[in-house]
C-alpha cells in the first residue's frame, strides 16, 4: 500500500523492485520481463493491457530506487505505467490479508 500523489491510500502489485529494469517482451507476446527475465504473473492479474504509458515502446524502464507497481484491471489502472515508479517513502505498508475471492483468502502472505 501507498499514497498515492493526492494522499490516497492505493493498493497495488509490486512487479519491480529498486535497481530492476521493467519492459515488454519485444517478441510479440507483451509478456513483462524483469531485467529480461520473463515475469509469471497471477491469473488475477488482466494480462492483455499490460503494453500502456511507459512499457508501449517496449524499452526497459529503469525502477531506480522506486517500486515498479501493477494494477489486477490492467485496463482502467493508474499505476506506474503512467506513474513512473513509486518512491520508498510514499510505501506504507502491504497487504497481509486477502479477501476475495474466497479460493484465495487467508492471511500471512
């Protein structure tokens, strides 16, 4: 969890951490690749928007001493693709505990 640039509480996917390069794959799969390694990503997560803002070129985007994060709706998410990476002192906290949906619920994580 962060604040996002209006002091709201956001809740999001971190996919890369401080140092990493995040890009799209250039093969024509717009599979996410972590310092070129292909990035398995949970099947919550709605993979066929993932090519906007900063990742359409394909060109890596260097996380720098922030966090890359994803939106699960690709399609209507403000994350870091349109944000740039989310600087460590905007971070407050993480998800401990899941909700929904019930199959994946618990806590600990």
């Amino acid at each position: 969890m962060f604040l996002g640039n209006d002091g709201v509480r956001v809740m999001k996917r971190v996919i890369g951490l401080p140092g990493e390069h995040v890009q799209v794959s250039e093969a024509g799969d717009d599979r996410l690749l972590i310092d070129g390694v292909p990035l398995v990503l949970s099947d919550s997560v709605d993979k066929k928007f993932i090519r906007y803002g900063n990742l359409t070129d394909r060109k890596p985007v260097a996380c720098n001493d922030g966090y890359y994060v994803l939106g699960d709706f690709t399609s209507d998410s403000d994350d870091s693709r349109f944000n740039g990476p989310v600087p460590p002192s905007r971070i407050i906290g993480r998800a401990w505990l899941i909700v929904s949906p019930w199959k994946r619920g618990g806590g600990g994580r």
